[in-house]
C-alpha cells in the first residue's frame, strides 16, 4: 500500500462520480420528459452507484491511513493535509488534481441533484394536482337511495 494505490483509488472515485453524474443526467432527462415509467430503473441505478461510492469511500480511508503512516501525519488526514505533507512536488501535484477534480465532479453532482429534485417536486405536483382534478364526486343520494343528478347549479371561484 502507497501512494500509487492511493492515487489509483482516487481514479476509480472520479470514475464513479463521473458514471453518477451520468445516471443523474440521464434520470433529470426522463423527468423532464416527464417518462415517469422509467424513473424507477434511474433512481435504482443511481442508488448503485451512491453505494459504489459508499464502497470506494472505505478503500479510499483504508489507502489515506497507509499513505499517512508512511509519511509520518495522523492517519485520519484529509487529503488537503496529505498534499502538505506529500515528500515531492510530483506527488503535491497528483494529489492536487485528484482533489480539484474531486471538488468539481462533487459540485456538478449537486447541481444535478438539486434540478433532478426540482423537477420531481413539479412532477409530484402535477400528479397532485391531476388526481384532484379527477377526483370523483362521493356521490348525494335522494332518500330513495337513488344517486342525486349531476347537473345541479355549481359555485366557481372566479378569482384567484
């Protein structure tokens, strides 16, 4: 274990968050074509890929612990501090750019989760609203039993 695995799990991190911002796109694309048939198998891919992370995540703290042991910091570092305190300007530099790149790929995920949440808000809303509109009437019935005619006289709110 070292730097080189460190770096290689850093690799495969970007690469996961790059699938991730692939399926969240891919997920925002069918809401606002409003495909709701297909969102289950998005949202579970997506969910795969959170768990990936997940998964990743530990081998990364598993490398990050090595790393600082042989570079003499505490073993719960952050990466900021590994870059601090990385023995060469050559591993400075690759850790910077993992970081960097990092930041930006956990940005964009943010962003598109946000618009993938923006556009299930609207959606649950139509629906909300479409059902309230279908809404079928409970029903009056006459004392006989019989159900009272619909075509009675109606208040509408003309103001909104």
């Amino acid at each position: 274990m070292g730097a080189n695995e460190l770096s290689m799990q850093l690799w495969r991190e970007r690469e996961l968050l790059e699938f991730l911002l692939f399926k969240l796109e891919e997920q925002r694309l069918l809401l606002g074509a409003g495909s709701m048939r297909w969102i289950h198998y998005a949202t579970r891919e997506v969910e795969q890929v959170l768990e990936q992370l997940r998964t990743s995540g530990l081998g990364r703290d598993v490398e990050v612990a090595a790393v600082a042991a042989d570079w003499g910091v505490p073993e719960a570092t952050t990466l900021s501090q590994l870059i601090a305190a990385a023995p060469t300007d050559a591993w400075r530099e690759v850790f910077a750019e993992h970081r960097t790149a990092l930041t930006t790929r956990m940005s964009e995920v943010a962003q598109l989760k946000d618009s993938s949440e923006a556009y299930l808000r609207a959606a649950v809303r139509t629906v909300e609203e479409t059902l309230a509109g279908l809404a079928a009437s409970t029903g009056e019935y006459t004392t006989q039993g019989e159900r009272a005619r619909e075509d009675t006289a109606r208040l509408i709110d003309t103001e909104m």
